[in-house]
C-alpha cells in the first residue's frame, strides 16, 4: 500500500489522539526528583541507579500499567563494569625517533574492551585511515591486513563527501561506520589486539572533556558476550601527530590519504609496551517496562514503544561538586515518559502502549541493544519505537525535530500529527553527529522495528534570539557537572514535545496497519527477512 494512502486511512486515529493529554505537574515533579542530588547521578551500578530503579517501577505500578516483564517491572540485563587504574596501568610507545608516554586523561584514555583486570600489552602500531568496511560505498580500508595481535589506530568519522561524490557515507551527515562503537566492533571481528581512536571536536562532534569524563569513571559494556579487545582508547589529536611524528610519519598527509577508496593500511613501526590493569565486576542493571494493554482484541498483542534512557554519569569521589544530575540527559526524557504513561492510562489504544526506561546508554546503548536482544515484546509485532532524549527546556517553538523518521511510514504520520498540532517539522539538517546511531532508537531500528527519537523544535514562540541562546548554551553543560534542573524553566516546550510523542504514538497504535520501512532501508530488509522467517 502506498504510504499516502496509509496515512489517509490512520488520519481519523491521528485527531482521535489530540484529547490524551500530558500534564506539566506530573513531568515536572518527576523532573526535579529524578535530577536531584539524592539519586547521585543515576550511576550505572551505583546506589543511585538502584534509587532510580525502584522509583520507576513504583511510579509505573502506582500508575496502574501492568509489568512488561511477566510479573517484574524490570528486564535484568547484567552488565561489566570496568574502571582503568590510572596510576597502575601504562603505554609507553618505543621504537621511533623518541619514545613517548602520554599523560592519562589529559592525552589519552584507555581500558580493557575485553573485561580483562589485567593485560600486558606488546603490538605493533597500524593506521588503518577510518577504519570502516563498507561493501555498500565500496570501500574497505583494512585491504586484507591480517590485524591480529595489532593495535589499530584509526580516525573518528566518515570519509568525507567530495564534489564527485556528495552523498558518499551520507554526505554530510554522519553514517553508523563513523561511530566508535562500530570501529571497536570492526576490530574486534578482526581479531586486532587493541583500537586508539584519534578525537578532534570537529570528527568527534564533541570535546576531549566529553571521552575524559567518560573514559576516567568505571565504564560499562553487556556481560553477555564479552570479548572486545584487549585496549580500546582515544588520544588527543596532538598526542596523535607527535605520535605519528615519531613514526616518520605527518598525520595530516595520512588523513588525506584516508580519505581515497585506494588507501592502504599503514605500518607506523611503533610498539605499544605496558601492562592494562581495571577493576572489573559484574553489575546487575535493569530497563523498567510499564504496559497499557490495548483495547482492541484483534490488534491488543501488538505494541507502541516509547523509550527514554534513565541512566546518567553517575558520583565520583573527590572534592567540589561531583554529581552528574543530568537533569536534561535524561531525567528530561524519563519524566516525560512517566508523564506520557499517566495519560495514556486514562485513555488506552486500539494496540497496547509499552512505556520503556532503559539502562546504561551512556555506556553504549546497553539497554537497548540488550533488549534488542531478548525483546519483552515479538518485534515482528512491535509497531514503533518513538525514543526520547534530552528535552526541550527552553519554551515552546513552532515546530518539532523528526529527523530520522523519514526512513519509514513513521515520517508522513508525523507531518500529519504536527499539522494536528498547529505544528511544522522542523527543517533537516545533516546530521553531524550521527544522531540516527547513538540513541536507544537505534537498536530497535537494527532489529527491524520502525524507530526514530522526537528532538526539539528550533523556531521558538518567544525571544527566538535568546531562547536559541540558551538552547545552544546547553553543550557547554553536557555531561558536566552543572547539568542541573532549574526551577525557573519554561517546560512548556518540553510538555509540547512529549505532547507530540504520545499524540504520534496514539496514531500509530490506533491505525489499521503497523508502520512500514521504505523501499530498500537496509533496516527494513531486517524486517522484511524477520517476517518471512516468522512465515515460514
């Protein structure tokens, strides 16, 4: 059915939703609880995940949703966690024209990908340009090189696009190959000893202080099937000329090298010496999952997700103000999803509505990609994810972020949705930081389930100058210690945004018929194999 027509047969559903309404009381409250300094952070592991934890599920039983999970609320997903001993753990680089040592934290982190507590380490140093396989762009930068006990040095991003070939790896905007997180999978499959990866603000799409802070607290990864390498880290881009100095070689001509089909792997002729030592253990995390079961018999085993990540950065040990509240990452999210499940209560759906908290995104989607994995729910009957992070805090706009949405039936439900709304989509921009790839949406969009996350409105109502001011100022905030709720914010566009989530969500579990990927989304082929294997 052609996608127009899908949306013409859901748009009776699509008004029907205007009348669940979100209430700024509830999100605020659970704003300001879940940001306070009493749940420390809503640490991974730590006593105020635990906090954390048990005040969703309390929410969402009080609320009256039934557990996701048989009779729990909780989906355990267990989890390592891994913190590098700083002072005990060293690499020293030898064999060039000096040997060198860089200071951890202000030059390089690094840890064990493998969960290992200690490592001794002696591999010889490749460039391996942007370390990406990508049949699709035809282009493969590891040209058959056996990685095998290497450490592979490679840069943050994508190839960039050229005048002959503007869309190549997405054009402007960042593609899944340009991740970390795929680089440390690829090298894994490779069977390379260790990854360091070379961060500049402009590849990274974020500063050095964002991997320091991340990458000096205990940092996590799923316990099932752990075997990463034995090193993965970040250096400084001017850690990495010196290093690449000392090898002989100019890491700039490298780059533009990197940036040719033809570009062949690069022997720097460095060892990596030292010994990797961590504190490991294992640590027993949980997503919350509420459900409102739908109303309809024919279609109430089919399910609407909406996700928002509860988990921050957690408490650290030392002096001044050591608690990561991230009040807009994510307490913004999470309380709008309790906010949204209240409503929805006093007005169910044709399908059942799951309200989803998931854990340990900051370490990489942990609780997504582990659901993803065991779904509470048949994804081949899970409509929609629609994911929420990091708010609007600022006022409200005349528009809504759906970047994203576009790869599905989801996009055209969406226009219509805002329309209802007195509401325009606001415009796309290439996505810089790869935005589609390093939120919880994306790993149900790897499963095949139709997923993107609501963003923000640009065009606000009042002071555009000034509330784009304060807007922009937020990145100076992110993961930093002054992510704090403010009492005088303007929630307005907040309630507005997850306004739009729930009535978009409505939509879609009161249509005739679940949301569908366009042609040829290699997403969607997940989907389209999934379905014909369930036929079968």
């Amino acid at each position: 059915m052609r996608m127009t027509s899908l949306v013409a047969l859901a748009l009776p559903a699509l008004l029907a939703a205007q009348t669940v309404k979100v209430e700024e009381t509830a999100l605020r409250s659970h704003l300001a609880f879940l940001s306070d300094d009493l749940l420390e952070g809503r640490g991974t592991g730590q006593r105020g995940g635990e906090l954390t934890m048990r005040y969703l599920e309390t929410r969402l039983e009080a609320l009256g949703l039934k557990p996701g999970n048989g009779a729990s609320f909780r989906q355990p997903v267990q989890i390592a966690g891994i913190k590098t001993r700083a002072s005990e753990s060293t690499l020293h680089f030898t064999g060039g024209k000096e040997d060198l040592t860089f200071s951890f934290g202000d030059q390089i982190v690094f840890a064990s990908g493998s969960a290992k507590p200690e490592a001794a380490f002696d591999a010889p140093l490749v460039f391996v340009g942007y370390g990406a396989v990508a049949p699709e762009e035809k282009w493969d930068d590891y040209k058959g090189l056996d990685c095998r006990g290497k450490l592979l040095v490679m840069l943050v991003n994508d190839p960039q696009p050229t005048p002959e070939e503007p869309d190549r790896f997405g054009g402007k905007s960042l593609t899944y190959y340009g991740r970390w997180t795929y680089k440390f999978e690829e090298a894994k499959r490779r069977g390379a000893a260790g990854v360091l990866l070379i961060h500049t603000d402009a590849s990274a799409t974020y500063s050095w202080s964002v991997v320091q802070n991340s990458w000096t607290h205990e940092r996590f990864q799923l316990a099932e099937g752990i075997g990463g390498t034995d090193l993965q880290g970040w250096l400084t881009n001017e850690a990495a000329k010196k290093l690449f100095a000392a090898a002989g070689q100019d890491l700039d001509q490298l780059r533009a090298q990197a940036e040719r089909r033809d570009f062949q792997p690069v022997p720097l002729h460095l060892k990596a010496e030292g010994r990797v030592r961590c504190d490991v253990r294992k640590v027993d995390q949980a997503n919350i999952a509420g459900v409102v079961s739908g109303v309809d018999a024919r279609l109430k085993d089919e399910v609407v997700i909406y996700s928002a990540h509860w988990d921050h950065l957690g408490k650290a040990d030392g002096a001044g103000d050591q608690i990561w509240n991230g009040a807009v990452d994510n307490a913004s999210g999470t309380a709008a999803v309790l906010a949204m499940a209240e409503a929805a209560v006093r007005h169910p759906a044709k399908r059942s509505q799951m309200f989803l908290l998931v854990c340990a995104e900051e370490q990489g989607l942990l609780g997504s990609e582990a659901y993803g994995q065991h779904p509470l729910w048949p994804l081949a009957k899970t409509a929609a994810n629609l994911n929420l992070d990091s708010l609007n805090f600022v006022g409200r706009t005349r528009d809504i972020g759906t970047q994203g949405s576009e790869r599905t039936s989801l996009g055209a439900m969406a226009v219509v949705t805002a329309k209802a709304m007195g509401l325009d989509i606001a415009q796309a921009e290439p996505d810089l930081g790869g935005g589609y790839f390093r939120s919880d949406h994306f790993s149900f969009a790897k499963v095949g389930v139709p997923a993107f996350s609501i963003e923000p409105g640009k065009a606000f109502l009042k002071d555009q100058a000034g509330s784009m001011a304060k807007a922009k100022a937020y990145s100076k905030r992110y993961h930093q210690v002054t992510d704090e709720y403010d009492p005088a914010w303007d929630l307005s566009g907040m309630v507005q945004q997850a306004q739009f989530t729930l009535n978009l969500g409505n939509a879609v579990a009161n249509a005739p018929r679940l949301p569908t990927w366009k042609a040829g989304d290699p997403f969607g082929r997940t989907r389209e194999h999934d379905g014909a294997t369930a036929a079968r």
